[in-house]
C-alpha cells in the first residue's frame, strides 16, 4: 500500500512539475519576448492607440502574470481532488 501511494505521489509531483514548466514558459514569451525581444516587430501593430510592443512592455506581462496564477490555482486544485491531496 506505501509503494502505492508512493507511486501515486510521484505522478502528482510530476504533473505539478508539468504545470510549472508550461506556465513558466508561457510567462517568458509574454514577460521576455514579446515585452522585450520581438517588442520592434510588435510595436507594427496597434490597439486602442497603442503599440502592441509598448503594451506587452507596460501592461500585457502584469496581465499575463496574474492570468498565470488564477490558471495555476484553478489547475493545481483540480489535480488536488484528481490525486486525492486535497484539503
């Protein structure tokens, strides 16, 4: 029964680690590459009368951030209940 919920708490772990890896790359091209690598190529379009580049730059990282960690709670109380870790 220990190996069990041995096994059953690695894959938990691994599908948290999951998340977290796509959620950090996700964070770097909204944060990074576009806020700062592709910002010239992005500055090319317009929204509301701003640059799209200067957007991602000013607004669209903070936006992308707190979207992330709504995301993460969602997704991480779901595999809570799917792995039977929750409170």
């Amino acid at each position: 029964m220990a190996d069990n919920n041995s096994e059953k708490m690695k894959a938990y772990w691994q599908a948290n680690l999951k998340l977290m890896l796509m959620l950090l790359v996700i964070w770097f091209v909204i944060s990074y590459l576009c806020g700062i690598v592709f910002v010239d190529a992005l500055n090319s379009i317009r929204i509301g009368g701003y640059k799209l580049g200067f957007w991602f730059a000013q607004q669209g990282a903070m936006y992308g951030f707190v979207a992330i960690i709504f995301y993460y709670s969602h997704r991480m109380a779901k595999l809570d209940r799917e792995f039977g870790v929750n409170d």
